[in-house]
C-alpha cells in the first residue's frame, strides 16, 4: 500500500446507491419489494472534452473513470491527474490533467467495440504495448490460497446477491481480498479497480484478479496492464483471450468454483497440492 505522502488529485466522493427498490408481482400475484440494481449514465470529460459514456452502477465513478484513462493508455500515471469530479445531477465526470491528453485524436480515431454484458469500448489497437508488457515470473499460487480466495469470494457480501444483474471483480494478495468492484459491465469493475490501485499506490506484480465475468481479450489486456499475473474467473474464456494470455504469460484459471477449477495458462506458477 502507498504511504501518507503518496499523491492523489482533487475527488468527490459521489458514489450511487447499488440497488433500488421496485415493486414486482410473483407467480402468485403478490405484490414482492424487490432490489435491482442500478444502472446510471456517466459521461467522461476531459480536459472539457468529451470522450465517451459508460453506463454503471456508480458505485466508484471517480475510480472508475481513473482506470478507464489508465486501462485505455490516455494516461501513464497518476500523477498527470490533477482532479475528477463527479456530477450526477448532469452525469458527467470532469477529468482535469496536468498537461494534457498528448496524442488524442489518434489514439481515439479508432475503437474496439468488446463483448459481453454493458458492451465496452477498447481505443485504438487492441494489441498495442501487450508484446512489451512484462509480468513477474517468480510469483507463485498454490492450491489451497486458491481455494481460500473462492471461498472468501462465495462469502462476500455482494449486489450480485441481492439484485442480481451485475459482474463482479476483486483484487486480492493471497486468498485476502483487497478490494471489490461490482458494476454492470465487468469491463468497468476492472477500471474501478486499476483507478483504486492507483490511488492507493497499490503494484499489480504479486496479486491476484478475479472476475465473475468471462476471461476475453479485454479482460486478460487490462490484466496484464495492471502487472497482475494470475486471472482468475468462476467463467470461461474466449479464443482470443486464451491466446493473448498465452503471449503475455498470465497464469489463467476458469470455471473456478469451490474446489474445481480449469488451468488453461501458465501453469509454472499454480503449485499443486503434494
């Protein structure tokens, strides 16, 4: 974790409530309050240029907003930010940079519309900077941290839960959960948490991501641009994310539920049980 006297920009606090109350009727005709998730509009400014709308559950907008600008490469760190500020009255969030946004226009020409629930947008080419990104080798999981990460997951107490409708993702450092993210796209939660990550000083090198959500191109990019080297999904996987996690050596494991799971990738690092 970062010190006291790591730098953080100007942020509001505007974080939405994560369910809503609506009446429904069940098969019986009774009436039944019943939670649902919320689901909001929030449109980045930068620098008072607009450049895209997402749609979430709000629960981390300026987080959020933070790691889209990261996981899109518009920024290299932190430090470039000077505030964000949130406004639901508008549904707008103002994105101040220290210097600017340098190439925009051509980093922003081209988009990649990216699959799944609350469709994503990936700028410019998708697999831009992935054959330079490193991942620390030496980083090891064994079975049971694993297993204790599952179980901590299945425990957690979630919108998903109540409402339904939402992906969920988690930073973790061992079977501890660090932080939890949950949005109506799993492209926004992984945002959420590279912002938080952030600006909380928190390095990628020795901790684990799991999704809810399933393991694509998106999701192993982001991954390995956070540094994190082991992915992990209680889902599947796409073709194309299989071979990029193959390329960047990301250790991938899917339909990881309770004591089961799929070791698709890098396997030098999943320490089985003797």
């Amino acid at each position: 974790m970062g010190g006291p006297g790591r730098y953080r920009p100007a942020l509001t606090e505007k974080a939405r409530p994560a369910t809503y109350t609506v009446e429904a009727y069940d098969e019986t005709g009774a009436a039944v309050a019943t939670p649902i998730a919320g689901e909001h509009p929030l449109t980045i400014y930068v620098d008072k240029r607009e450049l895209v709308t997402l749609m979430t559950l709000g629960a981390a907008p300026e987080a959020l907003a933070i790691g889209f600008l990261r996981n899109q490469r518009l920024v290299d760190s932190i430090d470039e930010i000077v505030s964000v500020q949130v406004d639901w009255e508008v549904n707008a969030v103002a994105v101040t940079t220290r210097n600017g946004l340098a190439d925009l226009e051509k980093k922003t020409e081209k988009r990649t519309a990216t699959t799944g629930c609350g469709q994503g947008t990936v700028f410019g080419d998708l697999m831009a900077d992935v054959e330079s990104i490193r991942l620390d080798d030496g980083m090891r999981i064994d079975e049971e941290t694993l297993f204790g990460l599952l179980n901590a997951v299945r425990t957690h107490e979630s919108i998903y839960k109540q409402a339904g409708a939402v992906h969920g993702c988690a930073l973790a450092q061992g079977a501890d959960i660090l932080t939890f993210v949950e949005d109506v796209g799993r492209h926004n939660a992984v945002d959420a948490i590279a912002g938080w990550m952030w600006l909380e000083g928190v390095e990628g090198h020795d901790k684990i991501f799991y999704t809810t959500g399933r393991l694509t191109s998106e999701m192993v990019i982001k991954a390995a641009q956070m540094r994190v080297p082991v992915l992990v999904s209680r889902s599947g996987l796409t073709k194309m994310g299989h071979e990029i996690a193959s390329q960047v050596g990301i250790t991938m494991i899917g339909r990881a539920v309770g004591k089961h799971y799929l070791l698709f990738t890098g396997a030098h690092r999943l320490v089985k049980r003797g």
